[in-house]
C-alpha cells in the first residue's frame, strides 16, 4: 500500500516537471512558484524565464528588477513598522502628558480649596477659640457686685418688601455694587467670598411676582444677573 502511494506521487511529481508554463504578455511582470519544490518561473512580457530543465534562464536584468522589486518591498514593510511604533511611542507620550496635566490640575484646584478654607477661617474665627477664653477672663475679672443688665434689642427691623421685577431687569453687566444697592436697595440675602483676584458677592432679590433675582459681583463690578421664575 506504502509503495503504491510512494508510486502516485512520483508520477504526480512528473506529470508536473512535464507541464509547459506559458505567459501571456497582458500579464506583464510577475513571478510564479508552482510547488513548493519548484524553481520559480519569472513571466516578463510575454517570455518566461526559469531554472526549470527545458525553459531559459532568467537574464541577469530579470534577476536584477526582482532584486530591486523585493529590496523596495522590505524597505516599504520596515517603514510601516517604523511609523507604527513612532505612532505608538506618540500616543503613549500624549497619555503621560495628559495624565500630568491633570494631576497638576488637581493638585492646583486642592491648593486653591485649601487656601480659601484658611482665608475663610481667618475671617470668621470659630466660637470655641479665642473668643471663649477672651470671655473667661473678663469673668474672672469682675466684681463680684457687678449688676449684668440684659439690653432690650429694640424693635425688630422690619423685613425688606418685595422689588419690582422691572427694576430687576434694569440691572447690566458691568454696573457698580453701589448702582446695584441705588436702584435695588439692600439685598434680601447676600453671600461674600474671598477669592485671589478680590472678593466675590452673591445679592439675592426676591421680586413682587415670587420670582428670584441673584446678581453676582466681582471686584465691584456686576458679572452676572439671573431671575428664575
């Protein structure tokens, strides 16, 4: 059985090595390889060229276009593979940069927390510090015959009436803090920030018709006006 497959083969092989290779000249340039044990078979216009028993040899300009053809294909491969990784080396790069971008950012915005948290607490100190032991020692300080009158706060402030939307609606963008007060009077509510560039204050207006008017001031200066309803 062996030996009737190892007959099939040699002849299969044979009736290979007997076929004539032709190539057309539309065809133009290109080489063929029929088999793996096979010489390769250079078409080149019409004529075909090959170590093959039987065809001619491939001239040496033959030999020579396929040398350049394939020097030029490797050279093509390395450059896309150089290009590759300076994309990829690129892309990493622009991660590292993005991830340091904001890890400064983040630590800029944590500093910046920080510092208003002081500021703030500079300003309004809490009621178990200083002020506590300022309070204990007048204590101890005083006579013992000292009579504390308790101070009668008056009437209560009478609270501030509704403002007319139109008049709301008069405020501008780049007006003064005391143009605001002029036209609008006090604030019903109002909320001061210290920031790096000046303070920053939030005047709350409630309308005649129950809406809200917030005007933001910067520096002085009306930045912002905003009336929900």
């Amino acid at each position: 059985m062996f030996r009737c497959a190892f007959l099939i083969l040699v002849s299969a092989a044979c009736l290979a090595a007997q076929i004539r290779w032709t190539c057309d000249p539309k065809d133009g340039k290109f080489v063929a390889t029929p088999c793996a044990a096979c010489q390769k078979f250079y078409c080149w216009d019409g004529q075909i060229f090959s170590e093959e028993r039987g065809y001619p040899p491939p001239p040496s300009y033959v030999l020579a276009y396929w040398e350049e053809v394939h020097r030029n294909s490797q050279q093509i491969r390395a450059d896309i593979d150089r290009r590759g990784k300076e994309l990829k080396e690129k892309v990493e790069k622009a991660k590292q940069e993005t991830a340091r971008l904001n890890q400064e950012r983040a630590q800029a915005h944590q500093e910046f927390m920080d510092d208003l948290h002081r500021r703030m607490n500079d300003m309004h100190p809490s009621s178990g510090g200083p002020r506590t032991a300022t309070t204990a020692s007048a204590r101890r300080v005083a006579p013992k015959d000292t009579v504390v009158v308790p101070v009668d706060p008056g009437p209560a402030a009478p609270a501030l009436p509704p403002i007319s939307r139109v008049k709301a609606e008069e405020i501008r963008v780049g007006m003064d803090r005391d143009a605001v007060e002029a036209l609008l009077g006090k604030p019903h509510s109002a909320i001061s920030i210290p920031d790096e560039d000046g303070l920053v204050e939030s005047f709350t207006y409630l309308l005649d018709d129950q809406a809200t008017a917030r005007v933001r001031i910067e520096q002085g200066k009306v930045v912002s006006v905003k009336i929900s309803n």
